[in-house]
C-alpha cells in the first residue's frame, strides 16, 4: 500500500481497519493460534486469561468495521520520490471526511489525472513555489485534467499545478470549494497547444478562488462556470486568452484581481444552451485590469476565440452586472464593451435563453489610454464604425424588442453609466448595422445612462472568510 | 485436574474458532473492507482464469457496447441471497444492496479467431453497499491466477493480431477507483450503467441455451416485473444494421460510448450536450450546437455537429483524436474506435444540410468586411453620429 516510503497515515481508515483486522486472530488465525495454542501447554492460567483477551480483541475487531466511518481525522503526509503520483492518488482515494492530505516541497510528476471524490478533505501543498504538481507526461485516456475534484468541502491550497494536457484544476458539481493560493500554469510560451482553463470551478455552489495566479490558459485562467455564490479575489491572472471568466453564474464577486497580459482581462458571459441558464447578479470591484493585449491564442469556435485582442472587461448578455472602482487600462480594442450574443453570430435554440445584457451598471472607474488599436474581426468591423478609435466604454445597443417602450428599456432593465472620470461612450447601435441595406448611427452622448441603479448585494454565505 | 483444564482450553479455543467463523460469516462481502484478492468474492468457478460463473452468478450481455480499445468483455451480476432486481423501463433497474456487478476486460490473441484464447486483463466489481455503489478495478496477474485490486489502477502491455490481421500493441489502461465514477456518477450519486431494460432486452447463449435475458432472469427468480421482451424498449446494436436504422444505430453507440458523462446528471452536464437516444431536440444532443467548454476540442470547428458535414463537426473530431485533451471519451480509452466513428461519420453525412447555417451573418458579410476596410459610406454614419 505504498507504506515505508516517505508515506505516513494517523491514526486510521479504512487500511487501517483492515490491517487492525489483518492482526487480529479473526483474518489471519495461524499463528496467532499457534502462539496460543504454545502458551496454553505451558502456563494454563495465563491462556484462559489470552483466550478472553482474544474474544474481546475479536469482537472488537468486528465492532470496529461496523464504526470505521468514525475515525477520527488525520493528516497523510506525503514526499516526493519514486511512485509518488500513485501514492497521492490512493491516499485521495482512501481519504475520510475530515482528512488532510500534506504534500511536501518539492516535484511531482504525473501522467494521468490525479481526482479527488471524498468529500471535507484539504489537499495543501507547502506553497504555490515549492509544492510542484507537473503533468508534462500526461498520457490520452487517462482524463484530461490535471486534478480534478468533485466532492464537496474540499480545500485545495498551496501547490502548482503545470501544463496538463487539458485544463489544469477542474471542480465539478460540487459545493463549499476553497481553491487557495495555487497556481496553475503553462510554463512555456502561451499557445495554442495549452490546456484550455487554469482553476475551472463548474456547477458549483459557494466556491471561493483566492490568492492564486493563473498563466498561460488557452481559454481562461480562471473560470467559473453554471455555479451559484462565487467569489474570486485576490487572484493574479496574465498571459491567458481570458484572464478572468465568469460564465452563466448566479451570484458572482470578483475583486481586487490583478489582471494583465491576457487577450481579454475579465469576461462576463452569459452562453445559450447551458443547463444552469442565464446567467445573473456578478460584482466586478476594485480590480486593475491593464494591458491585456495578448494576441488570442484560443482554438477557434470557442466562445472566448472571438475575443479581440485588447479587451480589458467584456459583458455579454448578462444581467445585474456592477462594474465599479476598477482600475481600467491600456486595452487596446477597447476597455469596457457591453455586448448581446448576437454579435458573435452563432446560432442558437433556446427559447430560455436570453441573448441581451440588462441592468449594467458601470460607475467610478478609472479609464487609462486603450481602444486606440482594435483588433480580431469585432474590433476592426467595429472599429471602423467608430473611425478607429474604441471608446473606453462600448455598448452594442442591442435590446430585447419584447423589453423596449417608447426606444427604453424599464427603469430596473436599463444600462447605467455615471461617475466614471472623464471615459468616453459609444453606443453603436447595432440593431440597424444590416449591410448593405441600413447602417447603424452611432452615438457618443452617455448622458441618457447617467441615472444610478440601486448597488448589488455582497456575496457572501456562513463560512466565507473576509 | 490437566484434562478438565484441557478440556476448558479446548472449549475456549472452539469458541474463538466459532467467534471467528461468525465474524466472517455475519459479513456479506459487500459490508466489509473490500476484498483484496477477487477470488474473495466467490464470483468464479477455480481460479476464475476461464470466467465461469459459479451457482448464482448470472453472465450477461448489452446490445451496444462501450468501446475499449478493443477488449472483449464478460459481464455477470449475482444478487444478494433472496435479493430482486425490479423493472424499470427508462432507468437502472432497481438492485438491492449486497449486488454485485463484474466485467471482466480481456485481449483476444487474434480477434480473426478467438479460439486462440485471450489475456484476461483486469475485472471491475461494482457493488451495492448500504451507503451506495462502489466501483472497484481488480487487475489479473501473468499467470491469471488472481486478480488483486489496484485503487489507483494502472497500466497493461497487450499485443494481439488485428481484425484485418495487423500485430497491434497497446499499454492498456485500468482506470483507478476514482475513475470508476467518472463514468457512473449521475448526480450525487454513483450507478451501474448496463442493467437497463434497453441494454438487456436481448438474447443470451445460456449453457441451457438461448434465451432472452428478462425471461431467464425472472426464471431464475431474480428479475421482478418485467413486462415480455417485445414490450420492452430495446437499443440498437451499433454494428447490426438488422437491429435499426443508421440514426438508431448511431444515436446507439453514442449513448453507450458518451452518454453516460454527457446527460443532464452526468459528469459533462455542464457542456449542454445530452447524447442519450432518447433526446429528441437535435440542438441537445449536438446538431448546430456551439461549444461551451471544449478548449482545444474544437479543432477551429464552430458546432458540434453539421448536418453534411462530418468534417465540419466537431463531435467527429474528438472522437477521431488521440489527444489527450481533444480525444473522447476522454478516459478508458487510447484508441480510436475506427467502426464506430465510421458509422457516426456516416450519420451526420446522411443528415440534411442545415439552410441556417448560412443564414445572414453581418459581420462576416462582404459588405461587414467593406465596414472593416473603412467603407466611406460608413464613416459617413459615423461622421454624421459625431
């Protein structure tokens, strides 16, 4: 069972029971009767007295399978050396609720996914620089992932995780996550041949990202996809086709993240189609999202593929979005785009679906140069619209025709833009852009938008730290 | 006073044979840790190297099978003593606690004649315990005496001479006890996915002769409520083109190869796609359907799939791939299976080409990419918005 090298266990689980077992004289009778059977010809007192002891131990023994759910928590340390890979994946695999899993310094190689099933484990590392998890020799059906985690109230902290083959940290359906300090990273060049997301939360609830760096995705370095309550701060995420991604949530802060270097910094997508449906209510606050001119290096038909280069924050077709205090900076196609599906010119067939940003709120962010280089297919035909120069705040003016009155949309549903220093507007009022037959009128006048919304809720649930 | 000292020693000794026999025997092996060694499980006559079954232990076969790199497979079911399985005609049918399921994955030495004996490579047990099923992978030795069970899988060698006659090798993978769920998780839960009334209802060469399933099953008193065969819903045989038509034995072997991960429970949940046979939206289960997470596994390729188009559809690419981050099913597998992504091929290029695919796009339009070179009838709009 991997025991002797450098793997330690305390105090039991389920091996543990079967060893106890292994001992006792109920699975491996020989020689303990024949140590029995030996002393009883010598002193006769002493073997009634052993024979008792024996039924009891027996007894116990069965007693304890029946309780081995119980156990108390322990720690299994692990060190790096020959057949770690397999050591970790049989401790995660025979891990209790409450277990820790400790991974020391040093460098792990794997060549299949290492996953995690058992629910309340920590798996901690000694630190994202020291405890290295690379997945260079991943071999094909062994899963894609490097790790992958679906049970619910696991902590994954302190370690690295290096170019898997496919996305690096995926958690699926599961609920009170913690992914904390770790780093997920292709170590080479970003490319195209990189995994698809960094740290990759799906179908989640309660799911807290912190303190983690994200590099090299060929989608994006962290995303959050079809969960309820999620936060994500603290991160640093550059050289990413997306930086951060919030896809079809409910419920999302991202904050204090610095973001740069990417293709675009932060996405707020809502895609047709999905099981969780549309997604709704995201805070994106406190965040410096700058420089993300990155070319894209996504696989084409991804949705993020169409992402120009120098896009520093994209909402499409969300509702209840607040963009505030933000740092916004340097993104060359444009710094803020508020976008419907539409422009991607997919199909889709969803008649829940809706394709249309509402309720966004953009206020008190600082705008920084940017827009003065659009790129990739919707910032040059865009850009052309605008005479090559983005504004720091695009908005397709795309509305649901259902949601329109008198040319608005309802006073909760409508777009609202104030207080952001001396940023420019442009709504490009795509609704009319059928070439040839009609051409859109663009307007720069942001004062019909200046009317605040009422701010969104913090997220926040019993048992997030602050 | 030494005799009747003995003789109390002795009926001590006899009591702790008998506590120790009682220990054992109070413990159906689905209570248990898990056995180490499959022979613990009674399941086989001898060593279980011929893999016949021992009283009780029922073989079984599926209309479509998963592919497995070209393993031949024996599958067999043993209900706890009295234990039912009950009907049901969509679902798993319903097995009690202390079931257990086997397969067993083996390497013919020449699939053009399978006389020639084959490698046993490793037996999966799924059992039934109190608190839900467990999947565990035994892996056969050499010598094929004995399977041990291995958590964390592993890796086998194989050679075999091919269908076309071709010597192929292959470093086989036993998925890990984790992986075990990566297929049969739906929910929260973990499930068998075989014993389904689609999967069963079918013939069975029994040493009493042939029968089918359901009949033997409830003959032998282990199937519960079963309505007759011809009453009961019945999937395609992929490779059969007697047993439905090219739709039904496509939408079959996608079902057994990709639906248990890409149904609303199952693991892929998340992508959208629900390639059961039974769904009947086409954008469900792929037709002009964009992709959502699929990275790299879109190969450039806009939609799942393209009516007419294999080539265009991305569903043909990764089940044409071998890359780790492209190919699916993701695990199990290293290989291509070449008959079946032909017949999928074959599906999709039979569809009817989609009018909506070319429906108007602007932005990719010539006159879009005129407004992308400057068109000065739209700087004029732009001019007149300043």
């Amino acid at each position: 069972m991997g025991d002797g090298t450098g793997q330690s266990r305390f105090p039991v689980g389920m091996l543990a029971v079967i060893d106890t077992l292994a001992l006792s004289v109920a699975c491996v009778p020989a020689q303990a009767v024949e140590f029995f059977w030996n002393s009883i010809m010598n002193n006769f007192r002493a073997d009634v007295l052993a024979a008792i002891v024996l039924i009891a131990a027996i007894s116990v023994g069965c007693q304890q399978e029946e309780t081995s759910s119980g156990a108390a928590p322990s720690l299994v340390r692990i060190e790096p050396g020959a057949d770690a890979a397999r050591r970790i994946q049989e401790a995660l695999i025979q891990a209790q609720p409450g277990d820790t899993i400790e991974l020391a310094a040093g460098r792990y190689d794997f060549t299949s996914t290492l996953s995690l099933d058992v629910r309340d484990v920590t798996v901690r590392g000694q630190g994202h620089d020291k405890t290295l998890l690379t997945f260079t020799g991943q071999r094909q059906g062994t899963g894609g992932e490097g790790v992958s985690i679906t049970s619910d109230g696991v902590e994954i902290r302190d370690l690295a995780i290096e170019d898997t083959q496919g996305d690096a940290l995926k958690i699926n359906g599961a609920e009170d996550i913690v992914v904390r300090n770790v780093r997920t990273e292709w170590t080479g060049e970003p490319q195209e041949t990189n995994g698809a997301y960094g740290i990759y939360p799906v179908m989640c609830r309660r799911v807290l990202v912190e303190g983690c760096i994200a590099r090299g995705a060929s989608d994006a370095g962290i995303y959050v996809g079809q969960s309820e309550d999620v936060v994500v701060r603290r991160n640093s995420a550059k050289e990413n086709v997306a930086g951060i991604e919030i896809e079809n949530c409910t419920r999302a802060d991202v904050y204090d993240n610095d973001i740069t270097g990417n293709t675009g910094g932060i996405l707020v997508f809502s895609l047709p189609n999905l099981p969780a449906g549309n997604g709704s209510v995201c805070r994106v606050f406190d965040n410096r999202v700058s420089d993300n001119n990155h070319r894209n290096f996504a696989p084409q038909g991804n949705i993020v593929g169409m992402v120009p280069p120098g896009t520093g924050i994209m909402i499409m077709a969300y509702d209840q979005v607040e963009v505030f205090d933000n740092t916004i900076a340097n993104n060359q196609t444009v710094n803020l785009a508020i976008l419907s599906y539409l422009v991607t010119e997919k199909q889709f067939d969803d008649s829940d679906y809706d394709p249309y940003c509402e309720a966004i709120h953009v206020h008190d962010n600082r705008f920084e140069g940017g827009g003065d280089e659009p790129q990739g297919k919707l910032g040059t035909v865009l850009g052309a619209l605008l005479g090559g120069q983005f504004p720091d705040i695009a908005y397709d003016g795309l509305n649901d025709p259902a949601k329109v009155t008198d040319g608005q949309l309802s006073e909760s549903l409508r777009i609202s833009i104030h207080d952001n220093g001396d940023a420019d507007f442009a709504n490009l009022d795509l609704e009319n852009f059928e070439p040839p037959l009609k051409w859109p009128t663009v307007s720069r006048d942001a004062d019909p938008y200046a009317s605040p919304l009422e701010p969104l809720a913090p997220v926040i649930w019993e048992g997030l730290a602050q | 006073m030494m005799p009747r000292s003995r003789a109390a020693v002795c009926a001590a000794l006899a009591a702790v044979v008998l506590v120790a026999a009682g220990c054992r025997q109070e413990q159906p092996v689905w209570e248990g840790p898990p056995p180490t060694s499959l022979a613990e499980y009674g399941l086989f006559v001898g060593n279980g190297s011929t893999q016949q079954p021992t009283e009780g232990v029922i073989p079984y076969d599926v209309n479509s099978e998963l592919f497995s790199d070209y393993a031949e497979k024996y599958r067999f079911i043993k209900l706890p003593p009295g234990g039912q399985a009950v009907y049901h005609p969509d679902e798993v049918f319903d097995l009690p606690v202390g079931t257990i399921l086997a397969k067993t994955f083996a390497i013919p030495h020449d699939r053009r004649d399978l006389k020639q004996g084959e490698r046993l490579i490793e037996t999966r047990i799924l059992m039934h315990r109190e608190d839900g099923w467990v999947g565990l992978p035994y892996v056969w030795n050499e010598n094929r005496t004995d399977a041990k069970l291995e958590l964390a899988g592993g890796t086998v060698d194989v050679e075999w001479i091919h269908d076309d006659g071709q010597r192929l090798t292959n470093n086989y993978i036993v998925p890990n006890a984790n992986q075990c769920k990566g297929c049969h998780k739906s929910g929260d839960r973990m499930i068998p996915i075989g014993p389904k009334a689609r999967h069963l209802n079918r013939d069975f060469a029994y040493a009493g002769g042939i029968e089918n399933q359901f009949q033997h099953w409830e003959k032998a008193g282990v199937l519960a409520r079963a309505p007759a065969p011809a009453d009961a819903p019945r999937l395609a045989v992929w490779d059969d083109p007697e047993s439905g038509t090219l739709d039904e034995r496509a939408r079959a072997w996608l079902e057994i190869n990709c639906a248990h991960c890409h149904h609303p429970d199952g693991p892929a949940a998340n992508s959208g796609l629900d390639l059961m046979a039974s769904q009947t939206n086409p954008t469900e289960f792929g037709v002009l359907k964009s992709p959502v997470a699929a990275g790299r596994g879109s190969g450039g390729l806009l939609y799942d799939i393209v009516p007419g188009k294999p080539d265009a559809s991305i569903l043909m690419l990764r089940i044409e791939s071998t890359d780790p981050d492209i190919m699916m099913p993701e695990l199990g597998k290293r290989l291509i299976h070449e008959e079946g992504v032909a017949l999928v091929r074959e599906w999709i290029a039979a569809m009817e080409p989609s009018p909506e695919v070319e429906a108007r796009r602007p932005l990719a339009s010539e006159e879009g990419r005129a407004v992308a070179r400057g068109s000065a009838k739209l700087r004029t709009a732009a001019d007149h918005a300043d």
